[in-house]
C-alpha cells in the first residue's frame, strides 16, 4: 500500500509543478519531489525500457500502479 501512495503522490506532484503550482526552489517541495524520485526511479526506469516513447506523456506510472494493484490481488487471493 505504501508504494501505490508513493506513485498517487508522484503523480499529482508531477502535475502540480508542471502548472507551477509548485515550486521546486521551495526547499519542502524540492526535498519531497527528490524524495519521491529517488524512491520510484528504479521502478519507472524498468517499466520505461519496456515501453516506447511517447513525447511528453510518461505511461510508467500507470503502468506501475497497474502492476501494484495486480500485486496485491493475487496476494490477497493465495493468502487466504
């Protein structure tokens, strides 16, 4: 569950600071945003070299909230 929070929060920051609504010069921000990166990077970077690229729209973090959310399906399914 942590990891689908993680990529919620990546994603609406993404989009917060692409409007500027954010501001990374703002030292909470920033620390949060890099926080964030350095916490996902591996996984988007994984998804990424699976996919093609598709200009300014990144389908990773879908991509992996997809796979998260499989995840704990079959692992709820078999846990029982």
């Amino acid at each position: 569950n942590v990891i689908w929070f993680f990529i919620i929060a990546h994603f609406i920051m993404s989009w917060l600071i692409a409007f500027n609504v954010l501001n990374l010069y703002q030292p909470i921000v920033s620390q949060i945003w890099q926080g964030l990166n350095r916490i996902l990077d591996p996984i988007y970077g994984r998804i990424r070299q699976f996919i093609p690229n598709m200009g300014g729209l990144d389908l990773a973090p879908l991509i992996a909230l997809l796979m998260v959310t499989a995840l704990q399906r079959t692992l709820a399914y078999y846990g029982q």
